[in-house]
C-alpha cells in the first residue's frame, strides 16, 4: 500500500523515470512489457499485490523513487496481517497461561506488577490476564523470568526492611551487595547459606546461629585425694602392729 502522508490534500502525481544512488537510470515497464514515462497516481492510497507480476514491478520502481521520500508511505499490508495473526496467537497463549496460574505464581507476578496483594486473589488474577490479553510481551517477561523468584524476594526483603537500599545500592546490613537489582540477585546466588536465613528470617523465623561448645569429661581416679591418705595412714598402721 501506498499513501500520501497528507491525504486530505492530495490531488495527483506522477513518479518520472529516475536515477538510483548508484547512478543507474531506473525505468518503469508497464503491464504490456513496454517501457512508459513513469506511473501516474490519481488517489491518495494505491494498493499493489505484489505476487503478481506487473504489481511487483511497479513496486520495485517506486520503492526508492526520490518522491517517496517524505511525502508517502510505503506499507506492507501483508507483513502487517501476518504480525497482527502472530500477535494473536501469542496474545490467547499469554491469556490461557495467565488463567493457569497457581495462586504462589499469582501473588509472586502480582508482586512483581507492583500490585496490591492483600486484595481479593480472584481480582488479581483478573488484572493479570487483562496484562496477558493487552501485553503479552510484558507479562511473558514476569511468568517466563528464571530469577523470578530472587525478585521476589528482593521486593519481600525491602518491604520488611530486612534488606534495604541506600542512595539506590542494595545492601545486607551495612555490605553493598548490588548497585542494581540484578546484582543484588547475583549476590544471593553466590552466598546460598545467608539467602536461605535471610528467607527463613522472612518467613518469620528467627536466625540461628551456629555455636559449638565443647564439654570436658573429667573422670574420677581410683585414687582421690581422701581416700589416698586413708590408704597411707592404714599401712602405718600395719607396719606398727607388726613390730
């Protein structure tokens, strides 16, 4: 297709033979196979089909011709049906995967969305597939995202001040752990054993941490310190009653 950027104030022009950026002189044939002056357009719009023959060279003349260039627009109106179609269809995937959603999958995208999530999860379910049916895209990027669940807790940890962030950089008590959020992701992942406390602490449990003590068994000699004088002051005894 192709149309006058001002259609309300068009009224007629012709595209001449012309010359291309390569020098070469560029001439129209017309449907009889004889060459003409040029293609005469009466009408703001023109629709070509270019599987045919006289259609596509009409287009391949006009599509570099120097009076296309801001004054018309060329579209292809079949790209254009056939990306619509493919919209569609990624369109009523999104929607059926978005009303698949368990109710987890439903709070952690809800989060994500920067909704409220203490609403009704019937409703929030429902603004999900409205983002499934109007963006697919977008939503594909919250349901398909493999660090999905580390972004979640981000946003759990910042909104329980378990992490915070400082002039925009995450941090775990007083240690930077990411400019961004992806570094920050990228520092949980490095350090597991503080990423599970810090979820165990998220989900209301308290950090445990590991204390070693060591305990001394002292045992007892046959012979104590009572006993052993006892046992000297009765072989005294003995030595005596035998002189």
């Amino acid at each position: 297709m192709i149309k006058s950027k001002k259609p309300e104030k068009f009224n007629y022009c012709k595209f001449g033979t012309y010359t291309d950026k390569d020098g070469r002189l560029k001439e129209l044939v017309d449907i009889n196979g004889n060459k003409v002056s040029g293609y005469e357009m009466f009408q703001a719009i023109t629709t070509l089909d270019i599987d045919k023959e006289y259609d596509n060279r009409l287009y391949t003349f006009l599509k570099n011709h120097p009076l296309i260039r801001g004054k018309f627009i060329i579209e292809d109106v079949s790209k254009q049906e056939q990306q619509n179609a493919a919209d569609s269809i990624k369109s009523a995937e999104a929607i059926t995967r978005a009303s698949t959603l368990k109710d987890k999958e439903v709070n952690d995208i809800s989060i994500l969305m920067g909704l409220d999530t203490t609403i009704e999860s019937v409703l929030l379910r429902a603004r999900i597939i409205q983002l499934a049916s109007s963006n697919s895209e977008k939503f594909l990027t919250y349901v398909d995202d493999i660090d999905k669940e580390h972004r979640v807790f981000l946003k759990k940890a910042y909104d329980k001040k378990i992490l915070n962030k400082v002039n925009g950089v995450w941090k775990h008590n007083t240690l930077n752990i990411g400019l961004t959020e992806d570094q920050a992701i990228v520092w949980l992942k490095e350090n597991g054993d503080t990423y599970a406390l810090l979820k165990q602490e998220l989900r209301g449990g308290k950090t445990k941490k590991a204390k070693e003590e060591t305990v001394e068994k002292v045992e007892e000699h046959s012979m104590r310190a009572g006993s052993a004088i006892s046992q000297i002051e009765q072989e005294i005894e003995d030595i005596q009653n035998n002189k």
